[in-house]
C-alpha cells in the first residue's frame, strides 16, 4: 500500500510492514535527546525509582543549553546535576555548553534519514528536516523511554505542504512558517507536517530546519522533509553515516494518502512579521511597519545559526543599530560563534553595535540574558512570541527573519529589510 | 476515582505552556512553580482554586512546549480534569502520563466560568450541575484510562520492572 515517509518510519519502528493512520503501535526508538531542563533533572529519581539506568547510553544525547551559563546558585545545580549524570550514566553525547540540542543534532550528524528520535523539547521536530521521525516528549514520557527504549504513539496523518516558486531576495524560510502559521493555524495537532516543493529543495540544511522546527508552532507532532543529495552530504559533512539507500527508502510513495495538501507559492511571499501574543499573527511587514522596537533580538535554535548571522550581517554592515534600540545576539552555538568570528561576520555585527550573548536557549525560553520589561516592545527572530515568555506579561514580542530584526535593530522600528539588501548590494 | 466535581475556570484559545508554567519560575520547585499557574491571564487562579476544580477552555489548550510542568502545576493545585475543544499532543500525553484527565470537548454555550461540573470518566458523562445539563464526552482510550487508573505511566514502568526484576536473567520468557 501507498505510505507517506512518515508512515514508512513508524512501520519500521514498530517493525511491521506497513501502519495506518490512527493505529496505535509500539515503537523502538532510535536516538533520545534531551536537555538540562527537561533531562536529567526529572529523570534521575524516576530512574533511581526504577532501579534501572539508560536502555543504551550510546542511543541517548544530553545537552545543556537552556541555564547556560548559570546566573544564580539554583541553575549552576540544574547544570551540576546535568554533567554528573551524563558522567555516572554514561553518556558520551553530552554537550555541554556547547550550543542549543536542535542544532547540536545537526552539528554532529545525529540527525538522520529514517530514524525515529524522541526529544525531551517540543522544537525536537527540528531533525525532522533530515528525513527522521522527530517529535517532542514530556518528561515522563522521556523517562519511560531512556528506561525502555520503547514508546507508544497513534500514528498520525500527513499533510502535505507544497511551497512552489523561488523565494525572492530578502524572503526566507522563517516568512514561509509565520505565513503557515497563519494559513494552517496552530491547531494541526496529532498530525506530521511534511514539507516538499521546489522552493524547499533550493534550501540549505539550516534554513530546511526552520520549516521543520515550526512545525510545532503548527501543533504538528513532526515536521519532516525528504532526504536528498543536499541532506547526503550535511550528515556526511558533520560525521554522520548515511547510505545512497536513503533517497529511494525514505520518500513518500506517489500515489500516498495525505490529509491534504496545502499549497504556497514561495515567489509570491513577502517578508511576515507575527504580532503579540501568536506566531499564527503573521502579516506581511507593511501592515506592522512603524512600530517601534525597544529590542531586537537575534537568537534560538530556529533563528541564530550561522546562515541567520550571515542575513543579519547582510542588513547591519556599514550601518549602525539605533539610538533608541539595543540589539542582541545569542548564537545558536559554539560552531556558530567560532564560523563567524572567523568568515567576518562577527565583525560586522559588533561594529554596528550588537551586544553579543552566550549560546543557548536564553531570551527565547524566558531564561538568561535579553529579558524585556513591562510595555517594551521586541522584535525577535525566536519561534514563539507567547505571553509572558520573554520576561514581563505586558512585554510585546513580535517575530520576524534575521533579516528583518536587523532591519527593526537599524530603523529602531519595524521594517522592510530588503530596501536595505539592495542599498548593500549597490554599494559592494 | 472516576468520578470528579468541582468548579468550571473558563479560559479562551491557545492557553499556552508559558501561561501554564512560565519560563522564569521553571526552576522551582514544584509547588512554588505551580504559584504561577495562569497568573499572566487571571491573576486569582492559583490563590482560588479549589481542589475538584475543572480548568475549561478553548482550541490548542497547552500548545507549545514539551514541559510537563504545565500539566504538574495544575494537578498541583489540586485540578481534577482539563476540558478543551482541542488539546496539544504533548501537553495531552503528559496530562495523561501524571493521571490528570484532559477531555475534548467544546464548552462554548454549555459551560460558563464558576458552573459547578462533574465528571464520570468511566460513563463518558459530563455534568453541568448549575445548569442541569447533561453531555457525552469523548471518552479517553481504554489503554490511557488503564494508565490513569494505575496511578500513571510511572506507575505502568514500576510494574514493568518489577516484573523484569523477578525474571531471572537468560530464563524463557
């Protein structure tokens, strides 16, 4: 029978020939991950409870990015709690301070085609853009799971988005999601998002991950994209094994069933800004353009990796950040850091008068530094602009592409960022 | 117990993780954590709530992130059951991995904020004891209200183990 990639996953895992749509199986899955919030710390008594360690340590991937580095007593033990465990339990994947678990996946090529991952944070869907099953798990579910080896799931229906066209300059791969998360709200739950199209295809490994992160800003329990050449060659750069198989394997079959199918034509996009409190508030940026910014920031899993600097970079050089706006910048890692101080990047980002910041999930998960004040208003390249997530209730935090917070960050209000390319490009 | 009653708090769409457990508190403790509950949307809820209590609400109840937390907080303060038009799968899972039923159903015209409720999960009834009517829920799956019934999925992986442990090693199974 015809099945969608991710079904073809399931039906590995569960080692059945194929599954359907709402069938409840039991899965073995492939790689855990988790982080110091949502690892260790709720796992250890369980565990200890129990009387049993990890399945396969080998399996299992810790990263601590969410209290990094400590600011009081409470998460230097968070982090302490963290580095003991992944000692005593054995855990050689553990990545310490190193950048945010998302892109730490793909960093080091645990990401792969055909894998079932479970992750201990609701962004896991992130490896998703390697052709991997990859969902998000609680807690108790994550315990269950380094314990067994094992979890339960429905298996969900597939829609499919098709994004034709090429985007156009100064429109990127995080318009495409604030648009879908307009266009398909946020309610897509118990269902995987699989993204294909032309416009996809002509994405890089980091900017594929926007649209399958995001995809838990669909409510989608994966987002997931069809390995090709481009997917080969990343696991291949970052030390990961994958074989040529993998092209013919994981795909979705022709004749498949989806859910439906929604359509967007990439070269008809617009850069899109979401308003407070929703992702699903998205606009073109003309409807917001004007509103003054007290914050710009650059940062998180979906919106500070290298490629994310090099847009920002591409707005900010030769300019300055505005008098009456601070912008801040948290690389999504140490890599990330370390590639851009070296290509220039870094430069051009501090002449103009970015504040740079540690890597991890800081502002964006209401922790570390970048916090907002009651009434100040943000513009943020992060995934969620929920209330109350970036520090005081009444703060206003709206979302856009790195392009566009450079942008915001140099009019000290919200803008178009491409009048800004095209000036560069005519100066260069 | 299958049988739970106490009083509606009615919120609207999309009552997310960060207003169920806000990123600033997550490194409390459990029960100071659970002091913040809601406070971003109703100030009162955490100070108010009575255990029995049902927390109802709208589309996406508990969308975001992976924290189980947002379900701890509310089974904390004593909250018997959380009923939504629609429910995040993860927030979902977890709610029901820590024995806090989560029931679809759509309030919009049947329930109203401080209406006395009471919910028989076995019978798949709810009822609206202020206004007299009576409903069908969605009745959760019998292989999740089996987990609830055992006190959760910690629990379920106690038992598993402990029947693990008293198989010896290399024996037929």
């Amino acid at each position: 029978m015809p099945a969608t990639l991710t079904e073809k996953i399931l039906a590995r895992a569960s080692g059945r020939d194929a599954v359907s749509p709402g069938e409840m199986i039991t899965v073995k899955v492939d790689l855990a991950m988790a982080h110091d919030s949502s690892g260790p710390r709720r796992w250890k008594a369980r565990l200890e409870a129990l009387g049993t360690g990890l399945w396969d340590p080998s399996r299992v991937v810790l990263v601590s990015d969410h209290y990094v580095p400590a600011v009081d007593a409470e998460s230097a033990a968070i982090l302490k709690l963290t580095r003991e465990f992944a000692r005593d339990y054995g855990v050689k994947n553990f990545y310490d301070m190193r950048g945010i678990c998302h892109v730490m996946l793909a960093e080091h090529g645990h990401a792969r085609p055909g894998l079932f991952i479970a992750g201990g944070d609701s962004h896991s869907t992130n490896a998703g853009a390697f052709g991997c099953y990859a969902a998000g798990f609680g807690a108790t579910d994550m315990t269950a799971i380094v314990a067994t080896g094992e979890t339960w799931t429905v298996v969900p229906e597939t829609v499919r988005v098709e994004i034709s066209g090429a985007l156009s300059q100064g429109v990127t791969a995080k318009d495409i999601m604030l648009a879908l998360c307009r266009d398909l709200g946020m309610g897509n739950h118990f269902r995987a998002i699989e993204y294909g199209g032309e416009a996809v295809r002509a994405l890089d490994m980091e900017q594929r991950t926007v649209l399958a992160n995001m995809a838990a800003e669909l409510g989608g329990e994966t987002g997931i994209i069809e390995p090709d050449a481009v997917t080969l060659a990343h696991v291949r750069g970052h030390g990961g094994e994958v074989d040529e198989a993998a092209l013919t394997l994981w795909r979705s079959d022709p004749d498949c069933t989806y859910a439906h199918t929604h359509h967007l034509d990439a070269g008809a996009l617009e850069p899109q800004i979401a308003a407070p409190h929703s992702p699903a508030n998205a606009a073109p940026v003309s409807v917001h353009a004007g509103i003054a910014i007290d914050q710009a920031y650059i940062g998180a899993c979906v919106g500070a990796k290298l490629s994310d600097l090099h847009m920002a970079a591409a707005v900010l050089k030769g300019r300055t950040v505005s008098a009456r706006t601070r912008l801040l910048v948290a690389p999504a890692s140490a890599k990330v850091t370390e590639a851009a101080a070296k290509d220039g990047t870094l430069a051009i980002l501090t002449e103009a008068g970015a504040v740079m910041l540690p890597s991890g999930c800081g502002a964006c998960a209401g922790l570390g530094a970048g916090l907002l004040a009651e009434g100040e208003v943000c513009l943020s390249s992060t995934n969620r602009n929920f209330q109350g997530r970036m520090g005081h209730k009444d703060a206003q935090v709206y979302l856009g592409s790195p392009y566009a917070v450079a942008a915001g960050a140099v009019a000290g209000e919200i803008t178009d960022p491409r009048p800004f390319l095209t000036a560069n490009r005519k100066a260069a | 117990m299958s049988v739970r009653e106490g009083n509606a708090w009615l919120y609207g769409d999309r009552i997310d993780t960060d207003l169920l457990a806000p990123g600033y508190a997550m490194k409390k403790g459990p029960a100071e954590l659970a002091r913040h509950t809601l406070e971003a949307v109703d100030p009162a809820f955490a100070t108010s709530v009575q255990p029995g209590d049902m927390v109802v609400a709208g589309a996406d109840f508990g969308i975001g992130s992976s924290r189980e937390q947002a379900a701890i907080s509310l089974k904390t303060l004593g909250v018997s059951a959380v009923i939504a038009t629609s429910f995040a799968r993860i927030f979902y899972r977890n709610a029901i991995n820590i024995g806090l039923p989560a029931i679809s159903f759509d309030p919009e015209g049947r329930i109203s904020a401080g209406d006395r409720l009471r919910l028989d999960l076995a019978a798949g009834r709810l009822h609206n004891l202020t206004t007299s009517a009576s409903f069908a829920v969605t009745p959760i799956p019998p292989h999740l209200m089996a987990m609830i019934e055992a006190g959760g999925l910690m629990a379920h992986l106690k038992q598993r183990f402990a029947s693990t442990a008293a198989t010896p090693p290399g024996s037929a199974s």
